[in-house]
C-alpha cells in the first residue's frame, strides 16, 4: 500500500509492504498529523501552541501531550547551551522542530500497534521505517539533483537539518543569529523524535554541533561544513558497505 497526502506544510508518504489491509491504518497516520498540526502549529491562531503564546493558556490548563512537546525543547535547551531555543526574542512560541519529528513518529507507532511490521514513512525527507533495509538518499547541500551519500535503514529514523530549503532559517539561540557553520547535517537514531530534534539542535551549534550528536548514545552523523568538508561516525551504515567489506 502506498498514498502520500500535503500534511503540515510538506508532503508526506508512506508505504506499506505487509500483506494485508492496512487502509484504516493509514488514515488514522493522516489524521495524527492533521490533529498534531491543528494543535501544535504557530502559524495557526487557534491552536493550543499560539494560545499559550499570546498568555490565554496557563501550564496547568496545558494537554499532556503539549507538555511533553515543552518538556522536550527545554531538554535539547540545556543540552546545547541554549543553541537550540524555541523561544528567541523577537520570535513567539515555535516548538515545530520538535513537533515535527515527535507527530510522526507517534504516527508510526499507529503502524506497528495496526499489525504492519515493514513500512517507511517520509515526512518532507525525514523518515522512519520499520521492517528495512530500506535505502534513504541524504541530498546534496548544494546540488538539489544530486545525493552525497544512501544511508541503509533497518528499524529506526533519519532526519536531515540543511540551509537549502529554507535559507538560512535556523538560528542559534546564544547569538540570535542564523547558524552558518554546516551545510547540511543528518542525524540516524532509534526514534525520528530524537533524530529530527538532535538534527536542529546540533545544527544551532554550528561545526561544535556535530561533535556534541555524535556523542549521543544510538545517534550516527553524517554533515557537510561550511569549508564543504565531509564529517561522519563511524558507525553509520552506508547502503553497500557491507557487501563491499
């Protein structure tokens, strides 16, 4: 089974390759993220996110699932040094670099409770699979019709922070100021929760950041700096590497 439908302001598909009908599965993947966008989006002025921005929301009045959002950002706040800060003067409320990769694992998880043991869910080019290998190709920095290298994914996830997107959108909390030191930086781990959340925040810290996520228990680097020079863990696994060692 395969569908891809337009969710949180990026494209997201999935596929399916159990036997089996894992229709009704799916839609309620669908509708973890619109509900997760309903909720949690600063761009909408009715969601529990800007209504905890603009004060009309106090913490006890907060959902469970908000507050774990929150707790999460103030994680990865004190673990870079306030380089990753979803609360920049000037700036409201933003939590989307968590969001993101917490509503669609929680999707995931749909899945798996539903029965499917081998799927893939890309959510705008992070993905977190089950059942693999699977192959995830890590695009150039520079070069949109090009890939650096194609990462070999089993049970887990892989999200890449970048300045091709979006320019220079992600901003290290310490100074205010857009964060120029990588190209590109793409996080494997256990869990697209930690993978996209570690993948900003390393990328807020700049060169530093890639040193500080290496250093994570389960999470594997791949990043391009800003003198265009390749950094990797050694235990990042290459599609093909282990046919060719």
């Amino acid at each position: 089974m395969r569908r891809v439908e337009h969710v949180m302001g990026f494209p997201v598909s999935l596929r399916v390759d159990d036997e089996g009908d894992f229709e009704a599965a799916a839609d309620a993947v669908f509708a973890r993220l619109r509900e997760a966008d309903a909720r949690f989006s600063p761009f909408r002025a009715d969601s529990e996110v800007s209504r905890l921005d603009r004060g009309e929301l106090h913490e006890d009045a907060l959902s469970a699932d908000l507050l774990e959002v929150l707790d999460l950002c103030e994680h990865y706040r004190a673990a870079t040094g306030g380089a990753f800060d979803v609360r920049l003067p000037g700036r409201g409320l933003d939590p989307c670099a968590v969001v993101k990769g917490w509503s669609v694992q929680r999707a995931a998880e749909l899945l798996s409770a539903a029965g499917a043991r081998r799927f893939c869910l890309n959510a705008g080019g992070d993905v977190v699979s089950a059942g693999g290998p699977w192959r995830v190709g890590v695009r150039h920095p520079e070069h949109a019709d090009k890939l650096c290298t194609v990462l070999e994914l089993t049970d887990g996830a892989v999200a890449t922070s970048a300045r091709y997107e979006r320019g220079d959108h992600i901003l290290d909390g310490r100074t205010g100021r857009p964060a120029t030191g990588l190209l590109s930086l793409t996080v494997v781990a256990p869990t697209l929760t930690e993978a996209d959340s570690v993948a900003t925040a390393a990328f807020a810290m700049g060169a530093e950041g890639v040193e500080w996520a290496a250093g994570l228990d389960g999470c594997e680097v791949f990043a391009v700096d800003a003198e265009r020079r390749v950094l990797r863990t050694p235990g990042l696994l290459v599609a093909g590497a282990r046919a060719a060692a």
